[in-house]
C-alpha cells in the first residue's frame, strides 16, 4: 500500500469521524452516516480488499495504481467536504418522528403493497427484468422495455415496503420469517447487492416508526444476507451468468440456486475475498476521467445533472424520450464517448465519480459540501412531517444511497417510483374511507338513527335542528316535553360514536 492510498484512507475515516462525532445514537439512523458509509465501501474498503488478496481486474487496464491512490485522496477531501456540510447544516436538537404507528398501518396497506412486490418478483422469475441478450438497456424500447423498467423500478422498493407493511401491522413480530422470505424471494434476480439494500431499508423504515430491532435480529440479517450472497456466487460459479439472463424461467433459476445451496464451498473461498474487492471497485472509472482531465480533456460540464433529473421523466410525459440521443439517457455512454473509455467492462461510476466530470477537483469537492448540506435539511423536513407518505420520500433517498455504485440518477429514478406508489395509496386510502357503511360491514346504525338505511338517508331535521326519521314519528302535541342539560347530549353523541367501533378522535 502507497503513502498516497494510505492517506486517502485516511481521510475518509476522517470524514465518518466527522458525521457521528457528538451525535450519539441519533447518528446511527442518519442519512449522512449511511452515505459517508457506502462511499467508504466503494473507494476504501475496496482497495483494502484488493491488497490482501490481490486479485486480476480488467477494470484497471486502462489506469494505474498511482491514479487510483491520487483519486482516493480526492474522494477523502470530497468526504470531507461533504461531512462538515452535512454537520454545519445539522439543527442542534434531534430530529422530532412525528409519525404515529396507526396513521403509518394506515396508509401502508399491506393488501396493496403486497401484491406489487410479489408482481415485480413475478416478472424477475420469468427472467424480464432485464434487457434481451446483450443489448444496452438504454436502447431497449416498446414492451421488453415497459416490462423490464417495472420490475426494476419496483423490485427493491416493492419488496421493501411490502415487509415493512407486514412488520408494522404486527409490531415487529415475525421480523426473522418476513427478512427470511424476503431475501428468498430476491435471490431470483441473481443479484447479491440488492438483497442486502432491501434489507437495510426495512430496517431503516421500522427504526424510523419505533418498532425496535434487536441486535440478535440484526446479526440474523446479516447471516441471511451473506448467505445469500454465497449462494448466488455459487449458483453463477456453476451454471454461469446467463442462468439470471433474459427470458430464463424459475425452474431454471431454482435449480441453479438449489445448487449454489448444496455448494457453499464453491462461495466461500480466498478468491471469493479477492472477488468481492473487484467487485466494489468505484476508484477505477474515475481515476481514467481524473488522469483525461489532467492531460488536458475538458470537463463536460452540468449537463450530466440534467440528463439525471429528464432520464426520470415518465414517457407519457415526454413520448419522444427513447428517440432522443443516447448520450442523453446513459452518462455512461457519454463518459465513455468523451473520454475515450471502452464499455466492454463494467466499470462503476459512483455518485461522486459522477460529480467529478462536471468541472474537475474543485468542483467535485464543493459539490460534495452542497450535497451534505441538502441532503441534511430534506431528511430532517422528511422526519418532522406529520404524513406517513414522508417514510416514501425517506426510503427514496435510503435506496438512491445504498446503490451508491449506480450513480445520481438513482435519486430522481427512486423519486418517480415513490411518487407512483404514493398516488396508489392515496387513491386506494381515498376509496376505503368513503366506501359506503354497509360495505364496509356496519350492518347495525347508531341508536338515533334507527330504519333502514334509505328511511335514515331520506331524515332530515327540523328548523330547530332535531332529527327526524319517518319510521319513528315526532312527539305529539299533547306529550310533555323533556329537557336536558347540553351535557348529556355530548355525551349521548360520545356513546353513540363508540357504538360505532371508532372511538373518539384526539385533537392534536
């Protein structure tokens, strides 16, 4: 390990030092600790990784250690950076959670959220969530690409919510069984990094709501989901890649699973170590753009954030999308293009790879201040809001950082998913409260109302606001009239909205 490696190592633990330094426990459930933390992973833990078991990596071919340990420096900086404008922007009292567990059982009905997770799984069991053969997917259009964009825009938010629902509604009871299924069911994909983010989000949602998770269950999770990393390893290991391709069915892909199961040995081994360091390598494709920009090629300039925000708009929105350039929906491509990098390996661009095209270093580094600073003030605004509907806009930003390797765009693409799954909601919310009495099952009416239902529906008042009904007739003329003090009938009304199964409603 180089001096220079060493000091961007460093650096970056600076930067997590920074985030939780004071904070005590709130930190842990902060955002920026969580950003900090994936950013380590993909510039720092990587390289720790590939130095002690050294292992062959195509994604270095075209960049040299000296690179990749200048461009390590530069992420620590940037971490730096982006910690002091997370703390700075910080409000010294703790976030206030205003969300109350009923209105969140409320809003989060598992009778929807259920059978969505279930059919984006559908559609990966059947191998169609992703692109036919080895097309682009940024050139996949019509069909394979409704089909396949539905599916991976839900996936992972579908399944995590769907759990969440389930464990809320049950206080956290039976939260081993749920995570265990869950991660079952997202095996199918044959992707190891999207179990382990799916994960984390319930987690993160139900520490959110109040609902407790031990550190035993925490410990189980992780086991459930280093399993299931070895297992998709060892099924890939044996029946190759193309077995989680397009158009392969479950049979096939529980076969291979089923195999990678009875083989863990084929996943647990020195080079699986090796492996897993190439595998989170987020210093390589920067470090090429890095070493471009310091011969003398120009930053690109904005318009990659541009391209982040317009790849989310939907296509009924703008229909003309997928006729448009294709440097304008894949940065990759115009990276690639720009900088003379070859797209036949799969080299990650990182979200503060992606800052650093825009104007070089310098801008790298501010950008990573403003980054903290935002992210900051919209986490706390999410966390005070009074709605359940903020937990989506939390798990948005929980999602877009765990798939730190992907890059900005992850934020605006998670954005329109919550967005569509808030209005389904609110619409399925709308339509269970103003569904019809005897739908909802109250066969029997309040005592003052008395009839069927179309004789209460035809009562009206009289001028001096007394209820009528035509099937029990006002008194007449002759009979006395009784008094009573206002009380009573407040408390009449009180026994009757009890009667009713709601109880009374808190003022808040």
């Amino acid at each position: 390990m180089s001096a220079t490696l060493a000091l961007g190592l460093l650096l970056q633990g600076l930067a997590l030092v920074v985030v939780v330094r004071g904070r005590g426990r709130h930190a842990v459930s902060s955002l920026g600790l969580m950003f900090v933390g994936a950013a380590i992973v993909y510039h720092g833990v990587t390289e720790v990784l590939q130095v002690l078991v050294p292992s062959y990596s195509d994604n270095r071919l075209l960049t040299t250690e000296s690179d990749v340990a200048a461009y390590t420096v530069l992420v620590g900086f940037s971490l730096l950076a982006f910690a002091f404008g997370y703390r700075f922007a910080t409000p010294r009292t703790p976030p206030s959670t205003g969300f109350r567990r009923e209105e969140v059982l409320d809003f989060f009905d598992w009778r929807v959220l259920t059978p969505l997770a279930l059919a984006a799984v559908a559609v990966t069991a059947v191998g169609r969530n992703t692109s036919p053969g080895h097309a682009d997917p940024s050139t996949v259009t019509g069909s394979p690409y409704l089909v396949s964009g539905f599916a991976t825009q839900f996936l992972v938010v579908g399944l995590a919510l769907g759990s969440f629902a389930v464990l809320v509604r049950t206080k956290g009871r039976g939260f081993l069984p749920v995570l265990g299924v869950q991660c079952t069911l997202h095996t199918l994909a044959g992707q190891r990094l999207p179990v382990a983010i799916a994960a984390g989000a319930v987690i993160y949602l139900l520490s959110i709501v109040g609902i407790p998770i031990r550190r035993r269950q925490l410990v189980s999770v992780v086991a459930l989901v280093v399993l299931a990393y070895v297992v998709i390893y060892g099924a890939r290991a044996d029946a190759g890649r193309q077995v989680f391709g397009y158009s392969v069915g479950p049979g096939q892909r529980l076969q291979a699973l089923a195999s990678g199961l009875t083989h863990l040995e084929g996943g647990i081994n020195p080079g699986e170590v090796g492996d897993l360091g190439v595998r989170l390598d987020g210093n390589s494709y920067p470090s090429i753009i890095l070493r471009r920009l310091r011969d003398g090629s120009p930053p690109i300039g904005p318009v990659t954030l541009w391209n982040d925000v317009n790849i989310a708009v939907p296509r009924f929105l703008n229909p003309d999308k997928l006729n448009s350039d294709l440097e304008s929906r894949s940065l990759k491509t115009r990276l690639s293009d720009t900088y003379g990098i070859t797209n036949a390996f799969d080299r990650l661009p990182t979200q503060l790879g992606e800052l650093l095209p825009i104007g070089g270093p310098p801008w790298m580094v501010t950008l990573a201040a403003l980054a903290g600073f935002v992210l900051v003030r919209l986490e706390y605004a999410l966390r005070e809001c009074r709605h359940p509907a903020a937990l989506l806009g939390l798990l948005a930003l929980v999602a877009a950082i765990l798939q730190y390797e992907g890059g900005i765009a992850l934020y605006t693409i998670n954005g329109r998913g919550v967005l569509a799954i808030a209005a389904g909601l609110f619409v399925w919310r709308k339509r269970r409260i103003f569904r019809p009495a005897t739908v909802r099952g109250l066969t029997t009416l309040p005592p003052l109302y008395t009839g069927t239902p179309a004789t209460v529906a035809r009562a009206g008042s009289d001028e001096d606001g007394t209820p009528t009904n035509p099937s029990q007739p006002g008194p007449s003329p002759g009979d006395p009239v009784r008094t009573e003090p206002a009380s009573a009938g407040r408390d009449e009304a009180a026994a009757q909205v009890t009667a009713c199964g709601h109880g009374p409603r808190r003022n808040r």
